[in-house]
C-alpha cells in the first residue's frame, strides 16, 4: 500500500499546488486593475454613490497608476496595508477583520453541525437499506439538494422572522445591550440561529447522500462479514468498523463542495444581514469601493486555500491506513 | 453498457421526473418571448399592482409586468447555464482524453494546473471580473467554465486510463492509428454516460452561480434574471407582494435546480458500477 516516502511526497505535492493557487489568486489581484482601460477612478466612481473630493480623487489617482511592482504589493499585504475605504472611510483592514470572526462562526457552526448530522443519519439509512425510512430520507434529501439557499433563507426569513417573529432577521447580536456575559452569548445564539439553518439545510443533505454511498459499498466488504460473524455489537460494526472507511468521501468531496459553499455563505449572510465577508462584499459592490471587494475576494480565497490544506492533512493523520503504512 | 443504462433508467422516477421539469424549463427558456405578454423592460404600468387579468403575477416596483420579466429571467438563467456546462464538458473532456492519452509530461502539467484550478473559489475570481470590468454575461459563463472543468477532465482521464488497455484501443494503435484518430474516434465516443453527468453536474453550478451573482448586484440591471429578481422584491419584503413577486422567482429557481440535481443523481447511480451493484442487489 502506501509507503512512508510516497505519503511524504504526495502531502508536498499538494501544498505545492496550494501554493501555486495562492500565488493565482495574488498575482490576479495584483494584475486585474492594472488591465482596466481609460481612467479607472472616473469610471468606477463617476456613477458610484461615493462622493469623493478633490483630495482623494488625486489620491486615488496615485495609487492606481504607480507602477507598483508584485514584490512591493506582496509586501503591502504582508503589512496589512491593504488601503483605505472610500465608501466607509475606515482602514480595509479594520473592515475585514471585523467582519472574519462572524463569517467564520457562522460557516464553522454550519459545516460541523451539517457534517455530524449528514454523517450520522448518512451512516443509519445505509443500514436500513430497502425500507420505508431509508426510501423516504434518500426521497426528502434529494429534493432539498435542489434548493438553494437563496430561496431557503427567503423563505426560513419570511416565515419566522417576520410572521412568527421568533428570530430577528438582520444582525448578528443587539445593538447597544449592555448585556452580561451568558446572555450577551444567548443574544448572539439567537441572531445565529436563522442563518445557520439556512446553511445546515443547504450543506446537509450533500452529506448525507454521500455518506449513505459510500456506506452502501463498504458495507458489502468481507471485513463486515467478519466483524459481524465474530458477534460484535451492531453499532459498533457500523461506526467501529463501517463507518470510519466512509469518512473519505466526505473529507474528500469538502474542496470540491466549497465552490457551492462559499457562495451560498454569501447570499446567505445577505438575506439575513449577518454582518460578515458576504455583507461587506456586497455592500462594497453597490458602493463599488473597489479596495474592500479586492480584500475580501483575495484573503477569502486564501483562508479557503489553508483550510481545504488543513482538512486533508488532518485526514492524513486520521486514516489508520496511512498512519500505519511504515 | 448503453442498452442497459437505459432499461434501468427507464425504471427510475428520480429521472422522468429530472427530465420532464428539464424539458419544460428549456421550452419556457425557447419560448419566452413569444409568450411574454408584454416587453419586460416596459416601465408604463402602475408600480407595485396586485395581480390582475391583464397581469396575472401583478407589477413590480419599476411598473414592469412581472410575468414577463419572469420569462425573460428563466430565458437568462437557463442561457447561462448551458453555455457554461457545455464549455466546461468541451474543455474538460478534451484536456482528460489528452492527459489520459498521452501521459507523461503533458499529463503531469495538465493535472497540476486542474489542482490549482480546483483549490480557487471561483465565485471569487467571477465577482473580481465582474466588479471590474462589467463583463457581458456571456463572457462571464465562459470565464466560469474555465474554471470549472477540471473535475470532468479527472473523470474522463481515469476512464481514458482503463480504456487505453482495452483491445479494441490496443488493436488500433496497431494498425497504425494516430493519436488523435484515436481519441477522436475511440476514446471520446466510448464515455458517453460520464458527459451527461459531468454536464449535468457543471450547469447546476452555473445557474447556482448565477442566481448568486446576479443577486448580489454584478450584472447589468436591466438584464433579467431570477436572482436578481429575489434580490428587488426582498427590498418589499414587509408588503404584500410575496404569492405574486417573491415567490415565483423563487420557485422557478429551486425548481430548474432541482430539475438537474434529480438527473444527475439518478444517472450517477447507474454509471458507478460499484454503487450500482450495492444498490441494485438488495433491493432486487
């Protein structure tokens, strides 16, 4: 099977093509605006709702035709000089930062809660396979695979935001409460709460259906043959033994997902106006505050980069196969 | 292979129902301007009407006749979305067979710049060019199928792969047959199955992507579209136009999404042998 040298050589492969995709997306960034024609500040800002003055317009104007070589940019990201906001008039690096630690809750919370569910139930309807629970659960999960969170978070917002009014429906926490600790934290819960099942109800059928495959053929191994003829428990068949060789899949198919996920995050922190990434990119884009949109767009993608990176080597490190190849 | 794809399709109601939403969606997409009753950017109407005969899905904010706004919109969406899954499936399918084929180097290269390709949210480089430079939607499909290809052209490689020792291949390269007579007329007619997934697979994700980007602002206004429709009668939300405004174009979407989704799951099914046999042989 797998050899201790090749496992090394395979990890350095990747963060070798993780590397060259974030160099992609910084060159990009860096050489975009450089191809715009005419004079970009009169073109994205003429019909802009941003009145700029005569100062920084000039300064605008500056800054987008010095020839700025990719070292020096590097080295500007690098400082967390990432320019200055014209819409909000704040620093770009005290908006996305701001912004971070809410996208990243809300995306965590979604993905770990889809995850263990998808899995859970994933692993159960395979056992069940051919009856009534099974046939119904594969039924419901392929239908809400086919809605997307723009129509789910509509709909979830419309119902229980403004008919049944059990959830406010903008906002990641109240303003101005002065609120304790523990409540302060069950404020924050409760505004969570309607994207949250926006993105759970949009992640966790794909779980589910994936799962549920790769369980239906593992289960058909000799291993499961032996574990059950040795009269072991049936639940620990399924999770000692099954289940942890369906794990794959799922940690595999989590990069090729994320395409989807990303958006939907997007349109999802929109309808709701949880105040992370999604919200300030789009607020940037009605602005057309080009310096944010360049930010959030690139450093995104990064973290994304680390993370799907970080996933698999965390794989690597699980899979009993690839632990005890030596 | 071919034969009994199809008796087992033929069984599968997760299929007839894919299909059948899909031939609808496409004759609406075909037909819309014919059956708009009205042109969708002719603003003479009274703004924010109920439904009425004249206009059964009322007026919006603009005094524009939502039902047509709404054909023109599933017309725009469904656009999108084939011309960026049938870019995708061309490029994906050529690079696979090629990398597949010729190994070695070409394959080596190819495959690294699909990785690359593959770690990228392409949603970012999309709102990038799109905030930028107000690219025509066409050209923001392409860009999308760009970069979307390289899960097919996996697929296809590995397929190509398995075939390049198959007899009929091997017989060809000894009668003297050339590279490309025969990717052209062994390999890329012998996956037939695997196209429609992948495609099925890749226009999902455009009309997704489009829905998304055109509900957050980065296409031209006064182009239709489902998302953005959404996005301008959330701004009404508190008025009472959600049966006649907000949700059809919610409906149309979830729907033409769903449409795909069942197809393409119920052909996966079928193609991977492996799942094929642990579903078939229990249930049967």
């Amino acid at each position: 099977m797998v050899s201790g040298p090749h496992q090394t050589a395979g990890m350095l492969s990747q963060v070798i093509t993780f590397f060259l995709a974030a160099l992609t997306m910084v060159y990009l960034s860096y050489a975009l605006p450089r191809f715009l024609p005419g004079d970009f500040v009169t073109a994205t800002y003429a019909g802009a709702n941003v009145t700029l003055t005569a100062d920084q317009e000039a300064g605008l104007r500056a800054y987008f035709t010095q020839d700025e070589g990719f070292g020096d940019y590097l080295l500007r990201l690098a400082t967390l000089d990432w320019g200055y906001s014209y819409a909000f008039l704040t620093p770009v690096s005290d908006l996305f930062l701001g912004a971070l630690p809410w996208t990243l809750l809300l995306l965590g919370a979604a993905n770990l809660i889809s995850m263990s569910i998808g899995f859970v139930t994933g692993v159960e309807a395979a056992w069940r396979h051919g009856s009534l629970t099974e046939k119904g659960l594969v039924g419901g999960m392929t239908v809400l695979e086919g809605i997307p969170e723009i129509c789910t978070g509509v709909i979830l917002l419309i119902v229980f935001a403004l008919n049944l009014q059990w959830f406010p429906a903008a906002g990641a926490e109240t303003a101005y409460s002065d609120l304790g600790f523990f409540s302060r934290l069950i404020d924050i819960a409760h505004h969570l709460t309607l994207p949250l099942a926006t993105l759970v109800l949009a992640y966790f059928p794909g779980n589910f259906l994936l799962t549920r495959n790769s369980m239906m053929m593992v289960i058909k191994a000799h291993y499961i043959e032996t574990a059950r003829a040795k009269g072991l428990p049936p639940r620990r068949i399924r999770y000692a033994h099954a289940a942890r060789n369906a794990l794959q899949p799922i940690v595999t198919r989590f990069g090729l997902r994320l395409a989807f996920m990303i958006t939907g995050a997007l349109v999802v922190e929109r309808i709701n106006s949880y105040p992370g990434l999604g919200t300030l990119l789009f607020n940037a884009i009605q602005a057309r505050d080009l310096p944010v949109i360049q930010t959030v767009v690139l450093f995104s993608s990064l973290i994304v980069l680390v993370v799907i990176l970080g996933m698999e080597g965390v794989y690597r490190i699980i899979d009993p196969r690839i632990r005890h190849a030596r | 292979m071919h034969v009994n794809l199809i008796r087992d399709l033929r069984h599968d109601p997760w299929f007839f129902t894919g299909l059948g939403l899909m031939v609808v969606f496409a004759g609406v997409a075909l037909l819309g301007p014919v059956l708009a009753p009205f042109d969708p950017s002719d603003i003479s109407f009274a703004p924010i009407s109920s439904p009425s005969t004249a206009h059964p899905l009322g007026i919006n904010d603009g005094g524009q006749d939502i039902l047509s706004e709404l054909l023109y919109a599933v017309r725009n969406t469904v656009a999108f979305g084939l011309l960026s899954g049938l870019t995708a499936l061309l490029i994906g399918v050529l690079i696979g067979a090629v990398s597949g084929w010729f190994g070695g180097l070409v394959d080596a290269i190819l495959m690294r710049i699909a990785d690359i390709l593959l770690a990228i949210p392409a949603i970012m480089i999309l709102i990038l060019t799109a905030a930028l430079f107000y690219p025509p939607p066409y050209l923001l499909a392409l860009i999308l199928a760009f970069l979307m290809w390289p899960t097919i052209s996996k697929a296809i490689r590995a397929q190509t792969l398995s075939l390049r020792e198959s007899l009929h291949v091997q017989a060809a390269t000894q009668m003297g047959g050339g590279n490309w007579h025969i990717i052209r007329h062994h390999l890329i007619p012998e996956m037939f199955p695997l196209y429609l997934i992948g495609f099925a697979a890749k226009t999902r994700m455009a009309v997704f992507m489009e829905a998304s980007l055109a509900f957050l602002g980065l296409f031209d206004p006064s182009r239709k579209s489902l998302g953005m429709m959404i996005a301008y009668a959330l701004k009404y939300y508190y008025m009472d136009i959600w049966w006649n405004w907000l949700m059809p174009p919610i409906l149309c979407l979830s729907l033409i999404i769903m449409a795909i989704t069942f197809f393409a799951i119920s052909l996966e099914q079928m193609v991977d042998p492996r799942l094929r046999e642990a579903l078939v042989e229990k249930t049967a």
